[in-house]
C-alpha cells in the first residue's frame, strides 16, 4: 500500500454530463487499483441527488473487492441522511417523508 488517495468530490452531484464524467474519470484512474488506500472527500459537497447514491456504492464497491480501503470523510450532516435514508451507510434512517424506496 502506498500513499493515501484522496479523492474529492464537487460541490453537486446531480444527474448532468459533469458527474458522469467525473464518475467515468473516477473509474478510468482506480478501477484497476489494488490494496490501495482511498478516501472519499466530500468537503466541498452541498448537494446530492439521492439517486446517485447507488453509482457511488457501486464504484465503492468495486474497489473494496480489488482489495482496496475506501473512506468517506468530511461528509455534511445533509449528505450523510441522504446515504443513510438508502441504507448505504452502517447506520440505517427511517425515512418519515417517504422519499426513498423499500426493497
């Protein structure tokens, strides 16, 4: 393992030509790591759209099964419910204004 990789997020991420290609960007550079230490930064985040949610999982996921640590850090309170409210953090939130959906 080397030095940490810090990856920091824009400011919104909404579903536009500019998340996808920071996505594809994100995938291209880290897809092929392996026993890499990466950290998501989302300092500069203000805005999610929840759908996007599961494409970050996803890509979380991918590199953790390529032996990679993944952290989140500097997440806003407003940024975490909304991972939380679709179950993608340890801890779960009941969604009281029904806005996500149940499996």
């Amino acid at each position: 393992m080397d030095e940490v990789k810090l990856i920091k997020f824009p400011k919104e991420l909404d579903i536009n030509f500019a998340f996808f290609n920071f996505i594809c960007d994100l995938y291209d550079k880290y897809s092929q790591s392996e026993f890499e230490s990466i950290i998501f930064d989302f300092t500069e985040t203000k805005w999610i759209d929840a759908n996007l949610v599961a494409v970050l999982k996803s890509i979380i996921d991918l590199l953790r099964e390529r032996y990679n640590t993944v952290n989140i850090r500097n997440m806003s309170i407003q940024i975490k419910m909304i991972f939380m409210k679709n179950g993608f953090l340890n801890q779960a939130v009941k969604d009281v204004n029904k806005t996500t959906m149940e499996m």
